[in-house]
C-alpha cells in the first residue's frame, strides 16, 4: 500500500492537471470547488483517473461528501484500506 505522503503527493498531481493549476496551490484546506474551481466534471474526471492510477474502486455516491483536499485523501485511503482487507477507520 502507499504510504500517505506518497498518496497525498499524487493526488495533489493529479488535481493539479485536471484543473491545470499549480500543484503548490493544493494544500489539505483547499476546497476542491470553492477555492480550486473544480465542477462535477473535474470531480467525476479526478474520481476515475485516481481509480485508474490506484486500482481501486470508488463509489461515486460516497464521494459527495468530500469538501476538502485532506476529505479527498482520507476518502481515497478509506478506500484503500477497506479493499485491501482492512476495516474503515473511524
């Protein structure tokens, strides 16, 4: 498994080249729509790629929760852990 600065470290890469932004610019108090301008189609788009990427699957509906940067990265390690044998952390 990943280790979560190596996790954090690629999705902060991959949000960055969905919305063509800096990757310096996404920290774990960005908010994905407020301060990054992401929409639903760079949602859907960063949700696949990282599925794609990880091989992992993420449940779209799950996903509506997340706010932040740092929600996008506990989501995806939830997933992570859960599909790898583990139980969810709280």
């Amino acid at each position: 498994m990943l280790a979560e600065n190596d996790l954090r470290s690629r999705m902060q890469k991959l949000v960055a080249e969905i919305l063509e932004i800096d990757a310096g610019t996404v920290s774990a108090t960005s908010r994905l729509r407020e301060d990054l301008g992401m929409d639903s189609l760079g949602s859907l788009e960063l949700l696949s790629s990282i599925s794609e990427e990880l091989n992992i699957h993420l449940d779209i509906d799950d996903a509506m929760g997340i706010v932040t940067f740092a929600d996008a990265c506990s989501f995806v390690e939830d997933a992570m852990h859960r599909q790898s044998g583990g139980d969810a952390r709280a």
